[in-house]
C-alpha cells in the first residue's frame, strides 16, 4: 500500500510537470510577479473582488465567458413566468442544437468566431437584478431588457462592454443617480433609461456622446437643462416627465443637422421659447408643452419648414397666433391649448381645412366655446402689461402754526373806558444830575412783555373827538 501512495504521488508530479500551467506548454516559462497577483500572459484580467477563474472557466474564450456571465446572471433572477431561464443549459448557447431564449450569436467581426451578440429579454417579465458578471459579455452589441422587473442600478462593470451599441433597460424597477457608467461605452449610439425611478441632475457630458437616440423620459431627474445640450448629435432626444427646471438653451441650434425629434414635455422648464428653435430645419417634432414657457411664438418658427407636430400646450404663451407657425407647409398636429393667445391669423383659421388637427381651446380667444373666462384673460394681460402707477397728488400745504397764546395786556396796565381821557401821570422824578445814572443816556419806559389785546381793542386807543359840552 505504501509503495502505491509513493507510486500515485511521482505520476501526478510528472503530469503536473508536463502539463504546466493550464493552457500553456511545458517549456513556456512563466514567472509570476515578485509581488503576486498577475496572471499568465494572454489571460487578461478577473472581475473586480475575484480572485481566480470562473468555476469552470479556465482558459478565458468569449463563449465560455459568456455562459459564466448568463448562469451568474440566472441565479439573480427569482422571477422567471415563462421559464426563459431555463433554457440557458449546456456550456455553448452558440451550438446550433442551443436553445438559449433571449441569446443570440453571430460571428466576430474581427475573430470571426461566432460569439454571443446580443441579448434580448423585452417583455419577459423577469424579476431580479443586474449583476456584476454581465461585464464578461464582452461581444454582446445589443442589450436590451426592457419591459421587465429588475431592479437596483446598473452595474459599473458594463464599462467593460466595450462592443455595446444599444442598451436598453426602459419600463424596469431601476433606481439610483444617472448610470454614467454608459458614459464610457465607446460604441453606444441608443440609450433608453425610460420609465425607471433614476433620479438627480443629467451629467453635462452625456449630451457630447456620439448618440443618436436618447431616452431619458419617465424618471425623476432633476436640475437645469446643460449648455451643452446642443453638443449632442442625437436625431431623438425625449426628456419628458421628470422634474428639469431653468430654460431652453440657446445652443439648441447647434443640433439643426441632425435633430428630428424633441420632446421636453411635463417638466419645469421656464423662460421664454428662444428664437434659436428656428435653425432646426429638420426637426419633425416639437413638443415643449406642459411647462412654466412665458412668451410669445418667435418669428423664426417660420424656417422650421418640416415640422409635422407642434405641441406648446399648458404653458403661459400670449399674443397673436402668426402665419410663422401657420403657414408651415408639412404640418399635421398643431396644439397650442390653455394659454393666453387672444388673436390668430387667417392662415391659422384655415388649419382644419388643410386636414391638420388644431387644438386652441383653453385660450382668450373671446367669447368662443371652451375658452378662458374673460376676466382670468383680463387679469393676465394686466399682470404682463402692468400700467404705470399714476402719481400720487401732492399734500395741500399744512396751515403755519398758530401763533403763541398771549397773556391779556390787561394783566399788565388797565384800559380806561373807552370814552373817558386817559388819565395823566406825572412823570417820575429824574435822578440828581452829579448821581450815576443808571437807566442810561436817556429815559425809556420799562419793556413790558408781549400780550394778547382783548378783542375790538387797538392800542393806542383812538379817543376820539371830546364830547360837545351842553
């Protein structure tokens, strides 16, 4: 027994010896790092935290990595209706005798070894999360799950998805700050967040990726629209419902080459409608409504000669409704309802018979049927329009004072009757002539102090002449 064990123990030392490191030749000569962690040449890297190969994996190859990347992703999943998952068995959903549902393959275009290409699980109704591991879907193009139940956010190792062109994670449970982790996916052209619970401001960046179409509607973004809006080279951009405050910016203009649809619709944009909207001549689409927009249409909308669908409903818009906007040749929806327009050209009265549906109700158009009451038209025009205040009249002049109550004079020397002569006194005595004066150079009668004559009395009284003798 012994002699075996001795036996057993050199034979799995020679095959040890002749194989050598998996995946490579005995005369390979690989040295590890001084310091440990590296990895043969070729193998590439581990997923972040893992610290040796995938169960099973070994040698890394796309497909292999894919199925550790699937069956991973499998067991996050808890709700499967109509046990898609279960089809993912077997070691190469690429066989042709495979029957992974929702996993599609298609030859490298650089290898061209047929690799898994894309994953499709729209309407699934699978209940779960994304996993770290779906990193290692490295040939996967299309990722698209949309209509589902998972939840949570998505994973930062999709940077590694460097073949990922259009990921779609629309009608989901997803949540947490914009995944700019989609920002560092160098061939993404569709991005699709819609309908999740993503919240916080959009990132300034994300509108200078080489998108085409962007969805970003139906969450609960926040925050002011980036001046780097017009950066963006997308055909689509939806922003609709979520709470995005501030205004249009003017580099919107700079999208003109290449936006067809815009769709700002159900936030908190406010301002004014810039005159920047008319250099999209190839928009089709334009709906700002439902928002806090105070302005009138500008001029310019005359040169967004392909526009089909016009909607600045539930907004604060005033004014004339022109032949700019009407006179458009190529439109077919036209809705300005619940604003303030109180007048519209001949072109605009025409709309329905040129087939165009057109919606004014809700506006100041007078009397008309399901228009604006009167005085809630009055009152906003009066609020934007605010007369001067008129000036205020000035104070009459306040009367002088009174002058000060005088004592009567009669508290200071008695008045005779007013028909008998005054009566004489002598005067008094001058002071000896050698004795000091002392009421100086000449006689003054003492100052008495001011008084208040009684009414009817002049001073000095005026006798007149004496009474004739009998």
């Amino acid at each position: 027994m012994r002699c075996l064990v001795v036996l057993l123990f050199l034979w799995s030392f020679a095959a040890v010896g002749s194989f050598g490191v998996q995946g490579y030749s005995s005369n390979e000569s690989w040295i590890p790092p001084a310091k440990g962690g590296g990895h043969p040449p070729g193998v590439g890297h581990h997923p972040p935290g893992v610290g040796h190969h995938p169960p099973g994996v070994g040698h890394h190859t796309p497909i292999k990595d894919a199925v550790y990347a699937l069956q991973s992703w499998k067991k996050a999943i808890f709700n499967d209706p109509y046990n898609i998952t279960g089809s993912w068995v077997g070691d190469n959903p690429c066989d042709e005798n495979a029957t992974w549902i929702g996993v599609f393959c298609d030859h490298d275009p650089d290898t061209k070894q047929l690799v898994v290409a894309g994953i499709d699980l729209n309407h699934a109704l699978l209940a779960g999360s994304l996993v770290p591991e779906l990193g290692w879907l490295k040939t996967v193009a299309i990722f698209h799950i949309n209509s589902n139940y998972f939840q949570g956010g998505i994973p930062n190792t999709f940077r590694r998805l460097r073949r990922l062109s259009e990921l779609d994670v629309s009608n989901n449970m997803l949540s947490g700050s914009f995944p700019r982790v989609v920002m560092r996916l160098p061939e993404l052209v569709y991005l699709d967040l819609r309908f999740n619970q993503f919240h916080g401001p959009l990132p300034k960046k994300l509108f200078e990726l080489p998108l085409d179409a962007l969805f970003v509607n139906n969450n609960h973004f926040d925050g002011h629209l980036p001046e780097t809006l017009g950066r963006s080279p997308v055909s689509v951009l939806v922003v609709a419902n979520n709470k995005l405050s501030g205004h249009i910016p003017k580099t919107i203009k700079n999208m003109s080459a290449t936006l067809n649809e815009i769709i700002f619709l159900n936030n908190q944009i406010g301002g004014h409608l810039p005159k920047e909207i008319g250099a999209l001549k190839e928009a089709l689409v334009f709906d700002v409504a439902e928002n806090n927009l105070r302005s009138q249409l500008p001029d310019s909308i005359k040169k967004m000669k392909n526009l089909e669908i016009f909607n600045i409903g539930e907004n604060k818009f005033y004014g004339q409704l022109t032949e700019n906007l009407c006179g458009l040749p190529h439109l077919k929806n036209v809705t300005v309802a619940d604003n303030f327009f109180n007048g519209e050209a001949p072109a605009c009265s025409n709309l329905q018979e040129r087939g165009v549906a057109f919606n004014i109700s809700g506006n100041c158009f007078g009397q008309s049927t399901g228009q604006k009451d009167d005085k809630i038209c009055k009152k906003f025009y009066e609020e934007l329009h605010p007369k001067p205040p008129s000036p205020k009249p000035e104070p009459p002049p306040s009367p002088p004072p009174a002058p000060p109550s005088l004592p009567p004079c009669t508290d200071f020397f008695p008045l005779p009757p007013w028909n008998s002569p005054p009566t004489i006194s002598a005067p008094p005595p001058y002071p000896p002539f050698n004795s000091p004066s002392t009421m100086g150079p000449y006689y003054a009668p003492p100052s008495l102090p001011p008084c208040q004559l009684p009414p009817g009395v002049t001073w000095p009284p005026s006798w007149g002449p004496p009474p004739t003798p009998p």
